[in-house]
C-alpha cells in the first residue's frame, strides 16, 4: 500500500514546534483524536535507536493501547524517522517556512485492518489537536 501523507501549517517557530511534538509534558496534553480519549503518560528518549512510548485511552476506560516505536533518524528541528513495532515507518519533517511559521508533514505506512481514509482522517485529527495546542500555548 502507498504511504499516507499529511500536513499542517502551525504559525509557531520551528523550535517551539519541534519542542512541543517531542517533549512528553507536552505530548500528553494533545496526543489524542478525539475529546472522548486522553494520552496520560509519554515516555521519548529522542535519539537514534531510542524509544518512544505513548499510552492512549478512552476517558470512559473502555479501550486503550500503547503507541510506541524506535527513531531511525533524528535532526534536530527538522526530521523524525522512526518505525513501529509492526514495521511501519513514520517520517515527520518539520519545515521553516518563516521565523513565525512551520510546516509539519508527516509520511506513515498505513495498517491493514482499518481503511486508507479512516487512518488518514485519524491521524489528522491528532495532528490538529497539536496545532491547536502548538497555537494556543
């Protein structure tokens, strides 16, 4: 299957966005798709070969699941690729548009069990939680 890919444009500096999409006290508070589910603990040990650990549950506690996987590539204010633990690659490139503007573009394998769209439209939403959050802070 063809990766899927996504973006946003946050109008935030490039430090402020890389700072806030890697560091765990910040990962928690937008690292969800809907209001319905929450992400109460990050774990990011950002560098080549580290791992990353994201908890991902429904407010109501009836569904919830570990997100993790190990950074392939790590420039600083830039690039993220790292691989899940199925073998899904991830690549988030973080563009200087201006001193004011950045743009995300996030690459992702998709999975089998869910549809192109439903992937696509999931991992947009959390992508603009973070824009949101990026934005408002």
């Amino acid at each position: 299957m063809e990766p899927i890919k996504i973006d946003i444009t946050i109008l935030k500096p490039v430090q402020q966005v890389w700072e806030y999409y890697n560091d765990p006290k910040h990962i928690t508070k937008w690292n969800f798709a809907h209001e319905t589910w929450q992400c109460p603990s990050s774990e990011n040990d950002l560098r080549v070969g580290g791992k990353f650990k994201n908890r991902m549950e429904a407010k109501d506690g009836s569904f919830g699941f570990d997100f993790e996987g190990t950074y392939d590539e790590v420039i600083s204010n830039e690039k993220i690729k790292y691989h899940m633990e199925d073998g899904r690659n991830v690549d988030v490139d973080f563009q200087k548009i201006d001193e004011n503007t950045t743009k995300v573009n996030i690459t992702f394998d998709p999975e089998q069990q869910n549809s192109v769209e439903m992937q696509r439209d999931g991992w947009y939403a959390i992508l603009n939680n973070f824009h949101k959050y990026v934005e408002n802070h």
